[in-house]
C-alpha cells in the first residue's frame, strides 16, 4: 500500500525506493495511528516485516518498552510538534537494544496527513561512548595520580595540558604551565635540546628520552628526564606533542654516590697493595732494629742505641701509617669482640682531655641500657679519636664537645647494603665552625681536607668511613657554617653472648723452645722473622713456598708445634698449606702474619672462629705473646716450657 499523502504516484514511487535505502527505521502512520509506510530498515530494526506492519496500528507492533517510551511523542507529533527522544528496550531476539527516535508531524496545504517517524539503532554507539568515557575516566585517573607529569604541548612549545603531578614535582598547580612556552620551566642552558627533540618529531622522526634541569617554585631547579612523542591526526599530520616527565634528582645523587664509591674503592685497593709491601719492609726494618737494640754491646753504645732508637720510631710511624691505609681501604684484618662502647668512650676521654686542651668542654650522654656490638676494639677506640681530633680542629676558639651512646632501632635501613634491626649509635657533637654542602659532599673523601695546608692530612675521616663500612655499619653528618658539625656512627648490636677478651697488658716478652715451621715467600721477611724467632728461644725450621713446608715435615723426624705462615704467596697459599701440614702433623697450631690480604681465611668474620692471627709489621713483644698465647705455659728468657 503506497502513502496516500503523497502528491502522485511517480513521486510516491520515487521516495519510497530512497528510503528503502535507508539503514534507519522510516515509517509513517496516519492521523489514526495506522501504518501507512514501513522501510526496509524499519523491517530489520523492529523485527516486523513490512507486510506484517501495513494497515495496522503501529503501536500494537511494538514492544511495550518501546511502545511507552513513543506515545507521548507520537502524540504530540501528530498534534503538530516535532520531537525527539532515546529509550532502551529489548530486539527481536531479547536482546538489550537502544533507539534513537524523531518524530515529525506531516501536514500538506494545512491539512494534518499523519507523522513520519524515523528511528535508529544506537546500541553500537552508546557502547562505544560508553567505552570511550570509561577509557577517558581511565586515562584522568592515570594521569593525575601519577607521579611523573604527562603534558600536552604545541609543536612551538606551548603547554595545552599537564597532569596534578605538576604540583609535586615542581611546587606548583598544573595551571601555572597551560598557556605558557616551555621555556618558563626548562633551564635556558637545556632549552635548545628541547626544542631540538621537538623539531625532530615535528619531522616524523624520533626521539630518546633526554635529561634537562627545571624551575621549581621557590626558584631552585631540579633534575628531570623526559620523553616525548609526537600525536598524529587521522591524515597523520603531527598536531601535538605528548611527553612525560619525571624527577631523576635522587638517581643523579645515587649515581654520584656510585662514582665516589668506585674512586673510594680505587684509591682503598691501591692503599691495601701499597701498605702491603710497605709493611714486608716495615717488618725487616722495625724487625732488625729490635734484634741490634737488645744485641748491642759497642763501646759507642750509647750513640748508635740513639740512632737505632730514632729508625725505630720511624717504623712505627711508618706502621701506623700503613693501619690508617688499611683503614681507609677497608683492608684492615679484624680481630672482633663483644664490645660496649660506654666503656671505650670513657676509656678513651683519659686521653681526650690531655689532647683536647682546656678551652674545649667534654659532656657525655652515654645510654645506661647500651647493648653491645661486635667489632674490633682498636678500630673503634681508632674511629671516636678520630671524630674527636676532628671536633678539635674545627673548634680553635674552644667550644663544647659532646659524645652520645644510644640504641637505635632501623625498620628501614638508611643504605641499601644494611640490614634493617638494631644498632649502637656513637655520636660526636661539637660548636665549630661547620662546614658547607660542598664541604660535607666530600668529607670521607681521601685527602679532602678544610685545613690550612700543612694542618692535616685528610685522612682521618676516610679512616673513620672506612672502618664503619667494614663493620657493616653507617656513618652520617650534620654540619652547618657557624653552628657545628654532628657525626653519627651506626654499628650492629652484637647477637653474641661470648664476652670479648681481655688485653694482654705488660712490657715482658715471653719466650719459648718449641718448632716452629716458618713459611714466608719474601726472603728478608722471612730472615728478620727467624732472627726473631730464634733470638725468643724457638728452634726454626723455615721454607720459602708451601712446597718447601711440605717437603720439610715430610724430612723431620722431631715434633712441629707450631706453623708461622704468611698468608698471601705463590702457588699455595697460608690457608691451604696450614691444611696440608695439619694432616701430617696432627694437632700442630697455625698462627698467620699479613699486612692484608683477600684470602677467604681473613674474609667473611672467620676470624671470629679462633683463625690466629697477626698483622704486619710484627714485632718481638707481639710474636712472643701470641706464640704463648697459642702454645700455652709462660716463661721468660732462659726458662722452660711449663
């Protein structure tokens, strides 16, 4: 059936095939409500053929759903007004389905001929707008609770957008950038590299991420590292750029902490091989010294004792040269105890007062409750003179010097090679003159100093660095010009319930008769060590290399008591040939000797375990007493073995 109100039947015709051809539903019904038109797309949408829809009333057609949602709008359409609405209802197949209806009223010659009708499906879309605004709720909640900016910028430079972390990175509202050039944010030392990122990919072509400085609120500018690509249009013409930005001030300050450590690591390891063989020929030298002062029987005794006296002490500064190196290098062997550092700090202030003069005041705040720690005694006493001389020199007008002990508790450790738990703080406070950032950046630099030339050598916090580190410990320091420096010293309370020895105290060297196997690769160490040796009463038996050592148990028919080996040579090393002599000699003691060493046996707190050992550059009293120590009885020269 063809509209009636249609003017004729060749236009009628005409219209109809146009708006077969139409996707939407396209349907008119008369005054009545009858259907007098009914497309193809009116066929697919609503599910009704138009055979089955022509003559009848269109709303009995529909679906209730649909049919409420039309009424009102049907009616007022038919009253003369044109209307519109949205409704969801369900399609042929139950499924959920969205329309889209206009309806318009259909008059000729003001005669009212009914209302054409032109519905579409807008399922797709709406899921599509509703993927799109869950997909932009998503993007916002990326964007602004992300901690790198995200921005949007002209190909120029101009900001369009930036993200909340605005205000995070750089102190200020992301407003303060939409509108403005980038060269209001980017240090203008930076800027050509930005702009020249920019230009690249204006050009289609890309770009690495690149590091730049930025203005921060209070006029200070940070680093930053950022990465740009370019937004292309759907003819893909680049219109925008799109870039992240994010702060990399704390990794520059690891970096720089990395590189300190490897040139700290460089200048410790060449220390360790210096004081090495420094200490071989401070062995020889102290060594020999103390074999012609107790031999000497010259008429000129007198002068020459002098003169021995003075290569004497010069050994032993040379020595304690050579502690401070291995100190710093961290190369220094650890003979480890339980030890309370209330007792070291009020040991060590007998000594403070006679350095420290009478203009400086002494307060310490030590920790009633202080728990142990596990370290080296002399390296510790080492580190608080150390701080203290330190506190000294920045004081030259006097001041107040203040010593603290407490218990700390890290559940974060402040380095990531420390272990969260409990630790013993030893803090030294004094009213000095201070020193600024750049000062404080380098102050366990080795040969850094704030001195006068010829005040010092730079060592002493190195030193101090050095021995924490070693002791797994941390160090940390306050200061500030005019005010005062504060060096805070962490180490790990001690788990051990095994209380530290206590020193072996007195000026008799202790001798003995038993064999000793001496195992030294360097000849002149290995002489002054015999002489040594022999003169204390021992009998001797020495060897060049681990072999030799083999070769002569295997050749002697008496006891051995004891193996004197160094630790570091050639071939084999002190560990393995103490191992190769214990299993032919059962029950023989080992002592080691080095000035320092990376052998595994001196490594890893194994000293802790008993290993005996003792450091470069020996000397009479030392190697008698250890020797006694490990051999049991005591007797002076000329005695016998109790």
């Amino acid at each position: 059936m063809k509209p009636t109100f249609l003017s004729t039947a060749s236009e009628q015709s005409r219209i109809a095939q146009l708006f077969q051809q139409v996707r939407d539903a396209v349907i008119m019904i008369d005054p009545a409500g009858v259907v007098g038109f009914w497309s193809l797309g009116a066929a697919q949408i609503l599910g009704r053929s138009a055979p089955d829809a022509l003559n009848r009333r269109y709303l009995d057609l529909l679906h209730p759903l649909c049919r409420v949602a039309q009424v009102p709008h049907i009616h007022r359409a038919l009253e003369g007004e044109e209307t519109s609405t949205e409704w969801q209802t369900v399609d042929a197949d139950g499924q959920p389905q969205w329309l889209e209806g206009n309806f318009r009223p259909m008059h000729e010659a003001g005669t009212r001929l009914g209302c054409g009708i032109l519905l579409r499906d807008v399922t797709k879309w709406r899921a599509a707008a509703a993927a799109l605004r869950e997909s932009e709720a998503r993007f916002r909640l990326l964007t602004e609770n992300a901690t790198d900016l995200i921005a949007r910028l002209t190909l120029n430079g101009v900001f369009l957008y930036a993200s909340p972390a605005t205000q995070t990175l750089f102190g200020a509202p992301e407003q303060a950038l939409v509108g403005n050039h980038i060269r209001e944010l980017v240090h203008e030392d930076d800027l050509h590299r930005v702009l020249e990122v920019f230009d690249a990919l204006a050009e289609g072509r890309e770009a690495n991420a690149f590091p730049h400085r930025c203005l921060t609120a209070d006029g200070s500018f940070i680093w930053c590292e950022t990465s740009a690509r370019a937004f292309c249009d759907v003819a893909g013409k680049v219109t925008e750029i799109v870039t992240v930005t994010r702060s990399i001030e704390e990794r520059r300050r690891f970096e720089a902490r990395m590189q300190n450590s490897q040139r700290m690591e460089t200048v410790g390891r060449l220390a360790g091989g210096v004081a090495h063989d420094f200490n071989n020929l401070l062995t020889v030298i102290n060594g020999f010294s103390e074999i012609i002062l107790r031999g000497l029987a010259h008429p000129d005794a007198a002068r020459i004792s002098s003169q021995v006296q003075e290569i004497r002490k010069a050994g032993e500064r040379a020595s304690a040269l050579t502690r401070q190196l291995l100190a710093f290098g961290r190369q220094q062997v650890q003979t480890r105890t339980r030890v309370n550092l209330n007792d070291v700090v009020e040991e060590t202030q007998k000594l403070v007062g006679r350095v420290l003069g009478e203009d400086i005041e002494i307060e310490l705040e030590l920790d009633a409750n202080l728990s142990p720690i596990h370290a080296d005694v002399g390296q510790v006493e080492q580190v608080l003179m150390n701080l203290v001389l330190n506190a000294r020199d920045s004081m030259p007008d006097g001041g107040l010097l203040t010593i603290a002990t407490q218990c700390v508790l890290f559940d974060e450790p402040p380095e990531d090679d420390l272990r969260a738990g409990q630790y013993v703080m030893l803090s030294v406070r004094d009213t000095g003159i201070g020193m600024d950032e750049a000062a404080r950046a380098r102050a366990f630099e080795p040969f850094f100093t704030t001195k006068e030339l010829g005040q010092g050598a730079g060592l002493g916090l190195a030193v101090v660095h050095g021995i924490v580190k070693q002791s797994h410990g941390h160090i940390a320091i306050e200061s500030e010009p005019g005010v005062g420096t504060t060096i805070r010293v962490y180490l790990p309370r001690s788990e051990s319930l095994v209380n530290g020895t206590s020193r072996v105290v007195g000026d008799v060297v202790l001798c003995g008769r038993e064999t000793v196997l001496l195992v030294e690769d360097d000849a002149a160490v290995r002489g002054v060590t015999s002489a040594m040796l022999r003169a204390l009463g021992y009998r001797v038996m020495e060897a060049a290399g681990g072999m030799e050592a083999i070769k002569r148990c295997r050749e002697y028919a008496g006891p051995i008591h004891l193996v004197l080996t160094d630790v570091v040579m050639p071939l084999m090393n002190g560990r393995e040939v103490a191992q190769r002599v214990q299993k032919m000699v059962p029950g023989v003691k080992t002592l080691y000797m080095s000035g320092y060493t990376d052998d595994s046996i001196l490594r890893h707190d194994i000293l802790d375990e008993g290993v005996a050992f003792l450091s470069k550059p020996i000397s009479h009293e030392s190697l008698g007493r250890k020797l006694r120590e490990m051999l049991g009885g005591r007797l002076s020269s000329g005695g016998s073995v109790g």
